[in-house]
C-alpha cells in the first residue's frame, strides 16, 4: 500500500468503528427516549391491577387486534378476533391461537406494541400471554388469553387502538423455571 494512503485508509477505520459503535448504541438509546417521551408504543412488562375506573358508557373505543410470527418463528399466531368495540373502564377477555406446525417443541415469546404510541398509556393489560414465555409441542395448538381494560381517561381523540403481537422464537435461550409449560391441545 502507497503510504499517502495510510492516512485515508486510518481515518475510514474510524469511521466505521464509530458507525459500529453507534448503530450497537442505538437500541438502547432509542428505548431510553421512547420511555421519556412515550412515544413508542410499548405496552407495560407487567400485569395492570383490576382496579379499573369507573366505566364509560358515553363513549366506544375500537380495539384492533394484529398478530404476526417473526420471519424466523414457524408458528401460526392469529386474534380470534380483528376488532372490538369496548366502553373504557370494562373489563374484557380475548385470545390469540397459536398452532406449531413443526414436529418440535418451540418456544415462543411474544412482544406487544400498540398504536397510536401515546395510546399505550392507557391501554392495561392484567393478565397477557406476553409476560411469560410460551412452550408447544410439535403438531399441537393453544388459546392465549389476553385480559384487558382500556383506562377511561383516553384522550378523546382516540377512538381506535391498534394492538400487535409480534411473536419470536425463543427456544434457544430459553430458562424452564421462569417459563410457562404449556403443551397445547
């Protein structure tokens, strides 16, 4: 190599070490804004209480429901419904089916977003499938329960909540004892 390029050459490894540096940097500074501005969309890692407000009857949300497998997750992930309309402050029940096609065991984990990303403050989920891993044998299906209230004090510009479940596979990280078994039906 001609040494007037050692110079360029030293300052292009730079660049992409810093690049590197930055794009490994990113998701968890993109995790630290959205849980300072809320504007992602998260939903919360853990179980809301049943101490619901009082319920709204003057007023109907629309509740979407999306599911989707991750490229590498072979399951069959679908709502049992697509839409719902409920009064903020009830207390509702849905489920998602999960069928494993595959003739092994999988282990899936499924993270929540919801959309409009502000929305997720006030949609509470009490009991979620989302907060424990889910185990299924090969050639078997399964209901996963979602139990849910939208909080009454929604801004009324939202009449639509869009919640979406990605689901991934887990197995090869996955822990028995802080797992859920469920062998399916």
């Amino acid at each position: 190599m001609a040494q007037h390029h050692k110079p360029l050459v030293g300052k292009l490894a730079i660049i992409a070490l810093a690049m590197f540096g930055f794009g490994f940097a990113l998701v968890p500074l993109y995790d630290v804004f959205c849980e300072v501005t809320g504007i992602n969309g998260k939903t919360s890692n853990v179980a809301a209480t049943t101490d619901a407000a009082q319920i709204d009857v003057s007023r109907e949300v629309t509740i979407e429901f999306l599911a989707r497998p991750n490229q590498d997750m072979p399951w069959v992930f679908k709502p049992e419904v697509r839409r719902m309309k409920v009064h903020p402050g009830e207390i509702h029940i849905m489920n998602y089916i999960a069928e494993n096609p595959t003739s092994r065991m999988i282990v899936g984990q499924a993270v929540p977003s919801v959309s409009p990303g502000q929305a997720a403050l006030f949609f509470h989920k009490i009991e979620c499938f989302c907060f424990t891993q889910q185990q299924l044998a090969g050639g078997k299906d399964m209901l996963m329960p979602l139990q849910f209230y939208v909080d009454p004090a929604l801004p009324a510009q939202f009449s639509t909540i869009t919640l979406n479940y990605t689901l991934y596979d887990v197995t090869s990280a996955w822990s028995e004892p802080d797992s859920q078994t469920v062998t399916g039906e």
